[in-house]
C-alpha cells in the first residue's frame, strides 16, 4: 500500500472470477498492471483476491482525464472485453477522489 495525494482519484474494480481460462487471466492481468504504469497520470494500485475467485483492483490516478484515458485505452478495451467474455462471472467499478490517505508501517 502506498499513499496517494489528496484529489486523485481511486478506480475501484471488485469481480469474482468463472473459475475458467486461469492462465490466459493472470498473463493479461500483468500486462495490464505493467501498461497502466506506464500511461499518464498513473500513480499506482492495490490489490486483493479471495480463495473463492472475489477480487479488488484499487487504480489510483493523478486526475480523471488519466482515469479516463486509462478506461479509453485500446489494449485495455480489448482485455475488458475478454474479461466479460472470459474470465469474470460479475464486476462493479467505482471512481472516487480521494479526500485523504494513511500509511502505517510496521
């Protein structure tokens, strides 16, 4: 986990998964990971995942229009659409700003 500055905003990206194609999965989730980080505006992610396939994805972005472009990206388009084909049996996506962020460390 890291901090993130006051007003960027957070995508915030809960699926559970089909259980299916598991392999083709991880390989496009680090792509993805990998290409994000390098578009504009990104600022970093958190993850989680449950035995049983639920998952949260945390994508933080120095502003909407970085979000957006993100969202808009062609590489992504294509992997969304195999996800929704694929690999997610449910998601719900949320954009929030963030008002303000603690980090702790032990």
């Amino acid at each position: 986990m890291q901090l993130h500055p006051k007003n960027s905003i957070a995508v915030i990206f809960c699926a559970r998964r089909t259980g299916t194609g598991d392999e083709a999965y991880h390989a496009a989730a680090l792509a993805m990971g990998a290409l994000a980080a390098q578009q504009p505006g990104y600022l970093g992610e958190d993850h989680a995942r449950s035995a049983d396939g639920f998952g949260i994805t945390v994508s933080y972005w120095r502003d909407d229009a970085s979000a957006k472009a993100w969202r808009d990206h062609p590489e992504h388009a294509d992997i969304r659409d195999q996800g929704r084909d694929k690999w997610y049996r449910d998601y719900s996506l949320h954009v929030a700003r963030v008002e303000r962020g603690y980090d702790w460390q032990k």
